[in-house]
C-alpha cells in the first residue's frame, strides 16, 4: 500500500503557539490598518508631529537633530485598543530610520 504524501509545512520551526500567535497578530495587524486609514488618526499623527516640532524623538535623546516622517506607538499598535491606538501621550515622533529600529526590536520581543 503507497504511503500518504508529505504534507508541506511552510513554517516547520514554529510550534503550533507561535503560528497561533502570528495568526493573532495579522488579525491584530488588518484592524490596525483600518484605523490608520481613518480621518481621526491622521488628525492625531498631525498633532503629534506638532507637539513634537516635526523632530525625532529618538535622536533628540541621543543629541542628534533629525526631521521626523513617522509616529511611532510607545505600546505596539496591535497590541492597542482602539482609544490607546489614538491616545496622543502613547504617540511621539520618529525618524524612518529609528522607527525601523524599534518595530524591528518589536517583532524580536
């Protein structure tokens, strides 16, 4: 009798909690583009770019002038509710560089 074909596991280093959890986390991920895409956190990424005179918050502390283009959640965005995701003290301005730094330390933890 031929023996039944090996199924093909894309991700065979992940146990079933950490498929579990990036399953949960691209849910998490589709709810918070809907929000980003909404007339209230545009007004919000506005303010925050405002109060924070249009500099990276990131290398202000380390003493560097730099522009910022982005606003980066202090708690991750998916892990947000919607209030939270728009909660202008949980918000600051970030260069492109360093908030690749910090979603990328994100992702690790």
């Amino acid at each position: 009798m031929p023996l039944k074909p090996p199924v093909h596991n894309p991700h065979p280093h992940m146990t079933r909690k950490h498929r579990d959890d990036a399953y949960n986390r691209a849910r998490a991920d589709a709810e918070v583009t809907r929000w980003r895409n909404g007339k209230r956190w545009k007004m919000v990424r506005r303010l925050t770019l405002e109060r924070d005179r249009g500099l990276c918050q990131e290398c202000k502390r380390a003493g560097v002038t730099r522009a910022a283009q982005q606003v980066h959640h202090l708690t991750p965005a998916h892990l947000c509710s919607y209030g939270q995701f728009h909660y202008l003290p949980g918000l600051e301005s970030i260069c492109t560089a360093c908030h690749g730094r910090e979603s990328a330390r994100e992702r690790r933890s």
